[in-house]
C-alpha cells in the first residue's frame, strides 16, 4: 500500500476513525481528541501521505452545507415552511442539499448516510412515524426535526389538536352543531391521529355525534370522503389539511349545500384566494420553518440542549368579496 496513493477513507481505515475526523486533524481544526489526533498523525507519518489541494479544497466547501430532508417535495406546508429557511441558512453562507424521503425510513437512512459522506454542518429533517431512533440520536447535535418528535432531538412543531379545537370552538360558538370531519390515516401521528382525536374529544365535550372519514392526503380522497360525512343536516365540514378541502369543495360545487361550512388546517394561499369563504387555520409554517432554522444555526454554534418547540396556530377569516 506504501507505493499506492492513498487516500482520505484509507487513513481513516487505517486509523479505525471516519473520514471526517481525518479531514479535521489534516485541517488543524480543534474538535478532535489529542488521543485521536496522534494516533491518525501516526498513520499519516507512516505512510507519507499528502493530501490533495483540491481534497482539501472539497473539504473546506463541504463545510458549508445543510441538508434539508423533506417527506414529499409536492407538500405545500414543507414548501412554506423551507421557503423561511432558506434565506436564513444562506445569510450565514450556508448551500443547501434537498432530498425526498417519501415517508420511507429506508430512504431516510441513505440520505442521512450520503450527507455524512458529504461532512454536512447540519440537517433539517421532515420526520414521520416509523423512523430509527439511534439512527437520529447518532445526529442529536445537528439536527432539528421538523413536526414529528423523537426522543432527545430538538424538535418544531405544529398545534395540531389545537387548530382543530380552534375551529370546533368557533363553529359552536357560531350555533354551527352538525360538524363533520375528514381526516388522515391514523399510521399519520400528526395530520392523522392528534386532529382526529381532538376532533373526537371536542364531540365528547359537547355531547355532539362525531361524523368523520379517514384516508390519504389527496384532493381525490377529499372528493370521495365528501360524500360519506355530508349529509342532508351537515352544517360544516372540518378538513385536516387543505389538499383534502379542495377535494369537498370540488364536491360541493358539483353537489351544492349553500350552507356548508368547509374549514381547513393550513391556509394555503391558494387555497384561500380562490375561495376566501373557507374558515381555516394557519398552523404557522413560515414561522416553524424560521424557528428550524434558528434552533439549527445555534447548535451549530454551541448549543447543546434539546427541546420541543410547539408554533402557535392561528384563526383565519378572511372576508367574502361582495
């Protein structure tokens, strides 16, 4: 091997240490054990090797990624709330590497193996139910977890039983008592299980029969559903995100009850600029994503606690054009 030109993964073999802590002692950074130092600086010595300008070049430009790791790319809350992210992230100098897990924890673990290849700063990562705990704890100093929290990992997330209390409050308040709901796949913890119980539980406080459907995040499925939970008495329909409310709106255009009230989880701008009459919650997005954001820069910075920040949802009533 003496006669071969070595590389970065051979000193790291060689060592028994990644090759990021071999590119930090060729790089005289301080974060690595004396212990750790001397024994790579021993291999290196032995085996004369001289790293390449451009490897080192590579290495410096690595330093200043964050990966951003979304569940669906078409998923308009993660589009809202990777657009605060962004220019935060590239304030401090920072490029940006976006992958798609499409809720698949298999695919989770090879990008968060592919951004470890490539010596990320940091990850911000869209979690899900099913995902490996060591996995994620392996990364506990730079990562932020986005809606769905794992033990130890600071984490942002959204109210989502209280946007849906939010709502129930407001239609019972307006002597709205015939309230159904369509939601998501209880497999889903947050879009799925939490809003579907408080659904539930505000039914229970106020001795109303629940009316509810469950399945996908589509518009197909909004339209499908639609038909299960309005009935002739129905006076409001409460949707769990706003893809599933184009769906019973569509519904309602081709089946018309004036007096239905459908509400939405979301407030996409869209959404809400095509039909302004919908009563919807704005669970915060922009405002989790720059607290993502934030949360990541200062453990990045020395920050070493974990915490679980819950963005407030708020009330939004838009007024009906005349």
């Amino acid at each position: 091997m003496a006669n071969q030109r070595l590389t970065i993964k051979d000193i790291a073999r060689l060592s028994g240490v990644g090759k990021s802590t071999v590119s930090r002692v060729l790089n005289n950074e301080d974060n690595v054990s004396q212990r750790t130092r001397e024994r790579v600086a021993a291999v290196i010595n032995q085996y004369g090797f001289m790293p390449l300008k451009s490897a080192q070049a590579m290495r410096a430009q690595s330093d200043k990624i964050i990966g951003i790791v979304l569940s669906r790319l078409d998923s308009p809350s993660e589009n809202q709330a990777v657009r605060a992210i962004l220019p935060l992230l590239y304030a401090q100098g920072f490029d940006v590497l976006i992958m798609e897990s499409l809720l698949q924890p298999s695919l989770v673990a090879d990008h968060l193996n592919i951004l470890q290849q490539r010596y990320v700063e940091g990850v911000i990562l869209f979690g899900f139910a099913g995902l490996d705990p060591q996995l994620l704890a392996a990364w506990q100093q730079k990562m932020v977890l986005m809606v769905h929290p794992y033990p130890g990992i600071t984490t942002v997330r959204y109210d989502d039983a209280g946007a849906v209390a939010m709502l129930m409050d407001y239609l019972l308040a307006h002597n709205c008592q015939r309230i159904s709901f369509i939601g998501v796949e209880l497999s889903d913890e947050t879009t799925g299980r939490l809003r579907y119980q408080a659904y539930l539980d505000a039914c229970q406080r106020h001795a109303i029969a629940p009316v509810a459907a469950l399945g996908d995040l589509s518009y197909h499925k909004g339209y499908s559903l639609a038909q299960q939970v309005i009935l002739e008495e129905t006076q409001a329909v409460i949707c769990a995100s706003d893809t599933i409310a184009l769906g019973v709106i569509k519904y309602l255009q081709q089946h018309p009850q004036p007096d239905v009230q459908v509400c939405s989880i979301g407030h996409t701008p869209l959404l809400t600029f095509l039909f302004p009459d919908i009563l919807s919650v704005n669970p915060g997005f922009s405002e989790a994503g720059h607290t993502a954001a934030t949360l990541l820069l200062a453990k990045l910075n020395g920050d070493t606690t974990s915490e679980v920040v819950t963005v407030p949802c708020m009330l939004e009533i838009e007024p009906v054009s005349e």
